[in-house]
C-alpha cells in the first residue's frame, strides 16, 4: 500500500539528507560561488538580494527565510527587504544592485530571451565581466538551492520566543 492511497499527499523525502553526497557538492558549489562574488567584488548584501530575488521567483520559502536572516545579520535595511520584490518600483537601489537583480532574474527566468538581451545589456553597461558572470553564478546556484527545498518541502518554523519573566 503507498503512503497516499488514502488520498493524502505522499510524504516528501529530505533529498539533501537522502543524497547527501550530492548535497555536499552543492554546498561546495556555493562556496567556490560564494568566494568568486567577493573575488568579483560584490558586497555580500548584494549576493543576499540576488539569493532572495530569486527565491522569490521560484516561490522557495526555505530559502526566503534563511536568506532573509542572512541578509539582515550582512546588514541589509528591513526597509529593502520589504521592497525586494517591487524594486524596480523603489529608489532604494544601487545601479549595481539593479544591474545584478535584473540579471538574476533574466537567469532565472531561462525561457524569455528578450528579458535576457535586456539584462544583459544593462549589466555590460554596469558590471564588470567578472560581476556578471558571479551574479549569474549566484542566481543558478541559489535557483538548485530553492528547487532541493520546494522538492523537499523543507519546513519554515517560527523562530523560538525567550520565556516570558514573571515578576
């Protein structure tokens, strides 16, 4: 008998903790990415933004969460946080970071090219080579990333309260 003869919905298996070795090699993937963005010169609330935007698209609130937690201890405002998803409609971004989230998103979304002719040719005028190619670098690591948690369905918890003090 399947776990879902019932009707219910089949259990969802941790591929990270299934395949860990493959799960390894993407953490590793993301290291090397990680040290080439700072190598490129990217800032690493740049990188959250890219990690975020992304998530975003792909509708990975795993990813979302971590990645908000992150970028907040880099730094990033809560006010650009909560924009993140409207930005190009916010003042609040640098060209660079425009540049990167327009390309990231244009990465993400592989199947419109005109949207990649335009990133492109938006971050050629903004991002050196080395930029570009880690923002790309970024967005198809962090798209693997969303795409083990949505298949996973890795949970979101809330986070843990401190006991309250009674007087």
């Amino acid at each position: 008998m399947s776990e879902h003869s019932n009707g219910s919905a089949p259990r969802r298996i941790f591929i990270d903790k299934q395949s860990p070795q493959a799960f390894q090699a993407l953490v590793k993937t993301s290291e090397a990415v990680s040290a080439t963005a700072a190598e490129a010169g990217l800032d690493r609330t740049t990188v959250e933004l890219i990690n975020l935007r992304v998530s975003q698209v792909n509708g990975c609130a795993y990813c979302l969460d971590l990645h908000t937690r992150k970028a907040l201890r880099a730094g990033e405002s809560p006010q650009r946080l909560g924009v993140l998803a409207a930005w190009r409609d916010a003042d609040v971004f640098t060209p660079v970071e425009r540049a990167a989230l327009e390309l990231a998103e244009a990465t993400t979304r592989a199947n419109d090219s005109a949207a990649q002719e335009a990133a492109y040719g938006l971050a050629r005028h903004v991002l050196t080579e080395d930029q570009i190619s880690a923002v790309i670098w970024v967005a198809v690591t962090i798209g693997a990333f969303n795409r083990v948690s949505i298949m996973s369905k890795h949970p979101v918890t809330a986070p843990r309260r401190a006991a309250a003090t009674v007087n």
